[in-house]
C-alpha cells in the first residue's frame, strides 16, 4: 500500500509517517521545508524518519531513506503543477493524506496571499492529480477554526460553519467546498478532518505549549489572550495520528439517505465525509499553563492581554461521528500528554 504524505516534515505528517512506515506501508513524503518556524526542527524530523545526520534536500530533489526503509521524499512545493504532477505520476499512491498547508491564524493577517497560494491553489493541484492518478481516498486536514462565530457547544459538524473569523479559517472551510466538487463530478472518495488543537513531542514552535514552555524555562512572562478566558480542546497527537489511519482506511460512500431539502454538510450523496478529531473534553487556558507549570516545576510570569482579532474564544469537539464511523476517539489525559511532551522538549534542547 503505498500512502502519499504532504507535510511530511511537519508535526502531524511526520508523526503519520512513522506511524505508516511501522505499520509496513510505502510512504512518499512531500515538504517544501520552508522557513515559517525554525528548518532544524524540520530536519530533525526527517532524521528520525531515517534521514542521514546533517544532510540538507537540494529543492526539487528525491531521495529515498534507507535507515528505517519505507520512505520516499520529495522536495517540492505542491503549489508548482508540473513537479507534483510528476510525483504523483511516478508514485502511484493508493491513498493520500493531505497536511501541507500554511498555518496559523495571526499569520493570516500578516500574510493573506500565503493562505491563498498555499491552501486553496495547492489544494487544487492535489485534487486534480488524485483524479488523474485513481487515489482510492483523499483525507485531508480540515481545522477547528471553521466554526469560527458559532457558539453551539461542542461543536458539531452536523453544524452550519458559514461563519468564519480569519482568512485561515475560510481557505480551510473552502477545502471543504472543493473536496466535496471533486467527490461528486470525478466519485473521488474524500474526508475532511477538523483537527482540534493538536500537541505532543516534536510540536510546532508557534503553538501555545511550545512557546509556553520555552519561555518559562527561559524566565521570559507569556501571554495570555482573552485575560485567559479560553477553552482549548487539546488533543494529543497519538489520538491524532490513530484517528488519521483509521478514517483513511475505511473509504466513504454516497449516503443514500442524505436529504438535500434539510442537507446534512457532513455527509453527502457523493463519496464525502466531514469529522471532527478533538479529544472532547476542553480545559480553561489557566489551567492548561497550571499543568505546564507542574510538568516544568516551575511558575509562569503572566502579561494578561485581549483576545486577537481572528481567534475564538473556545474550541469544544463533538466527536460522537468519528467514534460511530471508526469505533475510535481520543482518549489521552492532557497531564500524560503535556509530560510527555516536556521530557521530549528538554532532552531535545537540552534543557
């Protein structure tokens, strides 16, 4: 079975690679490396996927690692047609697994152009070659952020999600749009997945644990947005990458009973399916820094600030149509999975 990876490098996609690659799978990995957070820990990644110690991928370039066998990775950026056409013409994936996206709600007012070219384009230059090439299923990542100014909690995807607050959050809701187009004019079989808040070891430097974290052993305050009133359903990647091959595995149908005069946006008469992955039990900011605090032994200097223009105040997953359609939800307790991921953070940094 050979499974196609965008983002390889990136937290989740190289996650979802070991876990593939142990799993006794063909993986082909694809990552532009960019420079949106520090390189090193994208190469540090790819090392423990089997890259040779202080080697650096030429753009462009294929190579194939030896040391655990089972990987192929390619250099590219999947918004240039002709060099992703050409992967997936030389592959031949049987499933692809779509994470290669820019991220980050704050850096979408910065940088709106990225969103667009990044996950709209590029997304339509995955949908086109999983048409061309027969993939027998697409999962791609969806985002939480879709819910955006709905405040029906847990958030459902039985929900309406027109409503969005950033640009990330729309080019994600507008993934959605497009997977389901491709689903009903070509019969390609896609699933979107609402990722809720993930983390874990070798996590994204721009997120909530790994900055908090930094900081407080550098002695540096955090911040704190809303004044701390937030809820966050932090989900733990092990969860993550066990819902990931679940649904890729088991490929959606058409529902015949979907009824377009009270139209469920989760399923379809086409080969299409919407979940959230969320571990459906949010916790407050301040005591989500309270279990950092116990992990790292230490306190946090805290700068309380208002809530950033295009964030949400409070993510809560609904999980109930993960768990009916793969008999699975995340389970992990967020002390394990904040422990685990500071003994990651000061053996890697050396802290």
């Amino acid at each position: 079975m050979v499974v196609l990876i965008t983002g390889s490098a990136g937290f989740i996609g190289f996650h979802l690679a070991r876990r593939l690659m142990a799993d006794g799978c063909r993986v082909v990995g694809i990552d532009n490396l960019n420079d949106y957070y520090d390189v090193n820990l994208k190469y540090a990644r790819l090392e423990q996927l089997g890259l040779e110690a202080g080697a650096r991928i030429p753009d462009g370039a294929r190579i194939e690692f030896r040391q655990p066998p089972g990987l192929v990775f390619y250099r590219i950026d999947i918004r240039k047609e002709d060099e992703l056409a050409a992967v997936f013409a030389r592959e031949k994936p049987d499933f692809v697994v779509h994470l290669a996206a820019q991220a980050g709600v704050r850096h979408s007012l910065k940088d709106p152009y990225a969103y667009v070219s990044n996950n709209i384009v590029g997304f339509l230059n995955i949908l086109e070659n999983c048409r061309a090439v027969l993939v027998r299923h697409l999962v791609y990542a969806s985002s939480s952020s879709v819910y955006g100014s709905n405040r029906s909690l847990p958030f459902s995807v039985h929900d309406n999600v027109d409503h969005p607050v950033s640009l990330y959050a729309a080019s994600k809701k507008s993934n959605e749009l497009m997977a389901h187009a491709y689903s009903h004019l070509y019969r390609l079989p896609t699933t979107g997945l609402r990722f809720f808040t993930v983390y874990g070891p070798w996590g994204r430097p721009d997120m909530a644990l790994f900055l908090f974290t930094r900081k407080i052993l550098a002695g540096e305050p955090i911040e704190i947005y809303n004044n701390g009133e937030m809820l966050r359903d932090f989900t733990y990647i092990d969860d993550i990458v066990e819902g990931v091959v679940r649904v890729m595995k088991k490929i959606p149908g058409p529902d015949p009973d979907w009824d377009g005069k009270h139209p469920d946006p989760s399923r379809s008469p086409a080969p299409y399916r919407l979940f959230n992955i969320g571990s459906h039990r949010p916790v407050g900011l301040l005591p989500f820094i309270g279990v950092i605090e116990s992990a790292l032994g230490r306190k946090a200097e805290k700068i309380f600030l208002p809530l950033q223009p295009g964030d949400v105040p409070d993510t809560y997953a609904d999980t109930r149509a993960l768990k009916d359609h793969v008999g699975f939800e995340p389970s992990t307790p967020l002390e394990k999975g904040v422990h685990e991921f500071v003994q990651w953070y000061k053996i890697h940094y050396r802290v």
